[in-house]
C-alpha cells in the first residue's frame, strides 16, 4: 500500500500551483481533476466530514470538535474507509481494484484546502502520509479572497433580487450565499488565522511534513523544486525545472507591498501575521 502525498493549505495560498508540480513530477493527483486541480472524489469525503462537523469552508475549526468526540469520529473514520475501498474510488485512480485505493502501487496523492482540518481523520488510514504544507503570507490571501468574494457578491445580489418576487410562492430558503467570511478584509484575515491555527496544531502530530512558502516558491523556484522533489522522491528534471520557472510569477510574492492601503491594512494587524512567521 503507497501512502499518499496529501497537499494542505489555506484556501488561495498556492496549493493549486503545488498540486500541478507534483503532476508534472509524476505524482498521480486524480483522474478527476476540476480546474484548481483538486479531486472531485477528495473533494465529496471533505465536504461530508465538514458538513457532519457542522463545519463550513470558511469556518473550519469546527472540524477539531467531531475528531475530539470518539464516537462520532469512530463512525466517521469507518465511512471513509469504506469509500476509498470502494468502486466509487474509480473516480479518483481510473482503475477498478479489489482495495480500491488502498491497492494503488504507484506514487499518488490529493490537493484540498480542507485537508488540513480533516487531516487527523485521513492519518487513521494513511498513518504514514506524507503532508505537504503550503503557506502564504495573510494579506496576500485576505485581499484574494475578498475580491473574489465582492465578485461572486454581484451574482448573489441579482439571484436574490429575483428570489424576492417570488418566495411568497417558494420555500424561503435563503438565495445568498451561507456567510460572508470574505466579505471584509478583517474577517477574511481572520479566516486565515483559524486555518493557519488549525493546520499548525494538526502539523505537529505528523512526522513527515514539508512545509512551503509560497513567496519563496515564486522568488527562488528552483531551490524550493529541488526540496519538492526530494521530499517525493523524484529526481531532477532539467526540462520541467524550466517549464516549472516559467510557471510561476515572481510578482505575486508579497503582492499586497505594492498597495498601501494592504500596506496599512499589514501595519493594522502586525501580531496576527507574526504569530504564523510573517510581518509587513
């Protein structure tokens, strides 16, 4: 049985970007990939054990109460191992195999932001995973999720303008989005301390974790490629280091220095960022 490499990560913080690496580096990463490069199959287990959490993407640390409660994680825990031995694993492999994943003899693994949380569920499976863990700095990705959130915002407030004319005939479930945890800067901010919070304590508890900045991953690409590589196992592969490099934009490293109002914003919230290793 080959233990996967599990890729987590806060949510825009470039795990998608390490998750194609890994693909070119001959790492199987799923046959049924969406465009962020994250497994539809992983991406259902996840979901599932955030919603019986009472857990949400944006409001992960919910998940630590269902590990902490035993009887509740027990009945967890023997789900996903019954599906990742299921047929329906096919989704994820492309082959059909007695164990289903637990037969997979090839170097293979899975990107999701919510592996993070869910990570101490997945270790009772794959006690010998490998975690690789990619960080960015807060700003950076409060100020990504919040443009993405003012943009799906626009599409929000028309569906609810058309709802209005017609709930008296509906049920009245609401036609927004559950929580707007990006919808500021603050609370998008916060959102990546709970994460990053919840990923720090979940790290300890494993042995073999490379841990990634994002920022360095853009800068120094090939130092960081050569650490991916040897964690994995692969070796060095002049033309994909090169098509790797071309890849990536150094200009996203520290995006938020070139707007001074972010500038401000890191000023504002200096010990949050210092308590994960980042400053202005």
């Amino acid at each position: 049985m080959e233990s996967p490499f599990v890729v987590i990560g806060m949510h825009r913080s470039g795990t998608s970007l390490v998750s194609r690496i890994l693909d070119k580096s001959g790492i199987l990463m799923g046959r049924d990939l969406q465009t962020d490069h994250e497994s539809k199959f992983f991406i259902g287990l996840n979901k599932w054990i955030y919603e019986n959490a009472g857990a949400d993407w944006a409001r992960p640390a919910a998940v630590e109460e269902l590990i902490d409660y035993e009887p509740a994680r027990n009945q967890v825990e023997e789900y996903l191992k019954t599906r990742i031995m299921s047929s329906s694993s096919k989704k994820f492999s492309g082959r059909s195999m007695k164990n289903g994943l637990l037969d997979l003899d090839c170097k293979w693994g899975w990107k999701d932001p919510r592996n993070g949380p869910a990570l101490p569920l997945w270790k009772t499976i794959w006690p010998k995973m490998k975690v690789i863990h990619v960080i960015r700095h807060g700003v950076d990705v409060a100020s990504s999720l919040h443009s993405r959130s003012l943009k799906n915002w626009a599409e929000d407030e028309n569906r609810f303008k058309k709802w209005m004319k017609l709930y008296k005939w509906k049920d009245s479930n609401s036609p927004i989005r559950r929580g707007q945890r990006a919808a500021t800067l603050s609370h998008a901010l916060e959102f990546w301390a709970e994460q990053m919070e919840v990923e720090k304590n979940v790290v300890k508890t494993c042995e073999n974790v490379l841990e990634i900045r994002y920022e360095e991953l853009l800068v120094n690409p090939e130092i960081i490629l050569k650490k991916i590589w040897s964690f994995i196992g692969t070796e060095i592969n002049a033309e994909l280091l090169i098509e790797i490099q071309e890849m990536v934009d150094s200009s996203r490293a520290f995006a938020f220095r070139n707007d001074q109002t972010l500038n401000d914003f890191a000023e504002e919230n200096i010990e949050t960022l210092e308590k994960f290793g980042y400053s202005v």
